[in-house]
C-alpha cells in the first residue's frame, strides 16, 4: 500500500513512526511538507520519502492522509485535482466535515474524517473514525490500520457524533492534565516537593486509569469502593461536588461539541 502524507508535524511524526513500528515499508510511504527542517528530520530519522511540494507528485497513491492545519487545508489540497484516482483520502484535521472535504477536493468521495488525540505520540491515543458510504470494508480497513499504529480506533457511523468525539477524546488529555495540576498544587501546598508532588499525582492518574480498563465494572462502582463513609475520601468528593467539580466537567465537555459545531460551519463556509 502506497501512502501520502500532506504535512509533516508532530502527529504525521507519530503515525508514521508507528506504522512503521508495525511493520509498514518506509519505501512506500511519502511525506509533503514545505519545511526542509521538516522533512530532513523525517528523513534521517525515518528514511521515508520527502517533497517539497504536492505538485512533484505523480499520484496520491493508495491513501492520502491529510495532516495539515484545518485553515490552510483547502489551498493545501489544490495540487491533488486529477491526481487522487480511487485513493482513500483520510483527514486528520479537526472541524473540516466530510461534505467540506469532498467540496475542497473536487467532489472525491472516498473520505475518512479521524479525530486522534495527542497520547498517540507515544502510541496510546485513541482516534475516532468516520467515513463517506463510498468508503469500502477493505478501504476502511486500510485507514484502521494507519491509525490504530498509534493506539485503539472506534468507528463513527454518524458523523453528527464527531465534535462530541474532538470533545471526549481530542480535548479529553487537556482535562486530564488540569487535574494532575490541581493534585500537583494540593501536593504543593500540602508541604511536598514538586518532584513527590508530580510523582504521586502522575502514577494516581495512571493507576487508576489501569485498574479502570481492566475491570469490567462502572467507574462508580470503582469510585464507591474507595469511598469508605466518614472517611478522607468521602471528605474529598463531598467537597469537590459542593464545589461543582463533576457538573463542571460535564459542562465543559458540552461546550467542547458546541464550540467544535461553530468552527465546523465557520471552516465550512470557505
């Protein structure tokens, strides 16, 4: 399988250190990026190929994976008119829907519109995936495979879902950070050095993240039985629901999907 990348950040990094990771032939992958900072670090540190420009292109090949900002996408994939034939085009960029990208390339239909998250630069994201009906099984899981390199997929049959999925998973990380800063500045102020103070937030986190995704039982049930009544514990979440924290998050989450709708239509209308 021959594939494309249109840009060369982090993300396209990722991916393609980990398609690699899985066996994928460095041979059949390309890179475009204007930077050459840019691609001569792809190139020594991958060995893929790099060009400057779309347009020394002969053909998008078997996927083209879109890694390039949102706003500078529609002038980004000019270069591709006559040169996408039956490749599957998947884009990572965040707002653009589906009916916008097949209206910024000439009216292809074999799209795939992703919503990964920043873990997969060190192989544990999650990406939502969600595809035109043009997409086959065996097209779908071509893009399966490019982006579980990276960590787990879930398939989104209604792309209406999508800004939900930027603002579980896409945003989520930001929320998990907030809290290990908030534990960090407890620690702080608790009298702990910021080294134990990161330590003991960070492997919390990471702990009972673990002990959630093994365990076939609801979150609250896990958090019940660490609540003992009249305990430290029960002091804790007592005053984290008299101060809003659970309704805070959920809020916030809808805002997130709210915001995502706005900038889909804004993104949609150029």
């Amino acid at each position: 399988m021959k594939i494309t990348f249109l840009g060369g950040g982090n993300m396209a990094n990722a991916l393609i250190g980990g398609m690699l990771k899985q066996g994928f032939a460095a041979t059949d992958i390309t890179v475009i990026d204007p930077g050459a900072e840019a691609r001569g670090k792809l190139t020594e540190t991958y060995a893929v190929n790099c060009l400057e420009l779309a347009e020394m292109l002969d053909n998008a090949g078997d996927l083209l994976v879109l890694a390039v900002k949102p706003q500078q996408m529609k002038e980004a994939v000019v270069p591709f008119a006559g040169k996408l034939a039956n490749a599957v085009v998947v884009s990572i960029a965040a707002g653009l829907d589906l009916a916008t990208l097949s209206r910024f390339l000439g009216g292809h239909r074999k799209i795939v519109r992703c919503m990964p998250n920043t873990p997969a630069l060190i192989g544990a994201g999650i990406t939502g995936l969600c595809p035109l009906p043009e997409v086959s099984a065996d097209e779908r899981a071509a893009a399966d495979r490019v982006l579980s390199a990276v960590g787990s997929t879930v398939w989104i049959d209604d792309e209406s879902k999508m800004d939900g999925v930027t603002a579980l998973s896409g945003s989520g990380p930001a929320y998990v950070f907030l809290f290990i800063e908030a534990m960090q500045q407890a620690a702080a102020e608790l009298g702990f050095t910021p080294e134990q103070g990161r330590q003991l937030a960070i492997e919390t986190v990471q702990g009972a993240a673990a002990l959630a995704a093994q365990s076939s039982d609801p979150a609250s049930v896990l958090r019940e039985r660490v609540t003992s009544k009249g305990g430290t514990t029960e002091a804790a979440l007592n005053k984290m629901a008299e101060m809003g924290v659970k309704a805070g998050i959920i809020a916030g989450v809808k805002a997130a999907e709210a915001r995502g709708q706005e900038l889909g239509k804004l993104l949609g209308a150029a």
